[in-house]
C-alpha cells in the first residue's frame, strides 16, 4: 500500500482486512492498495478537511446562551 501524498494522511494496518486512515493535514490525496501478487487490487480518494458540523455542535455545548 502507498499513499500519494504522507503529509495529508497517513495509514496503519490493522489486519489482513482493515486499514486506519489517519487525517494529518488539510488536502486530498489517494492511497493504493496491492494484492500479495503485486497487481492492484484497489485505491481510494481521500479528502481531508474540518469537521466543522461537530465543531459547531462544540461550541454551542459550551456557549453563555445556553447556561
């Protein structure tokens, strides 16, 4: 497996069957995945970005209009 650009996401096996994809910077990039026979056997698009519904959601816990 690779990914086209480690400075946006980075990834860690967890077993034969599942990755962790680990958000590092703002960006999009793509990981490539490879059979044990060397062909690709997939590839996935990964966008990066703010999650700012939760944010929001945050901020609004903890804003003076709800105390």
């Amino acid at each position: 497996m690779s990914v086209a650009n480690p400075d946006i996401a980075d990834i860690v096996v967890i077993s034969p069957t599942e990755l962790y994809v680990l958000g590092k910077d703002l960006g999009t990039t793509n990981v490539l995945l490879w059979g044990r026979d060397g062909h690709l056997v997939g590839s996935i698009n990964v966008e990066v970005q703010h999650d700012l519904i939760s944010l929001k959601h945050k901020f609004a816990e903890f804003s003076p209009a709800r105390r």
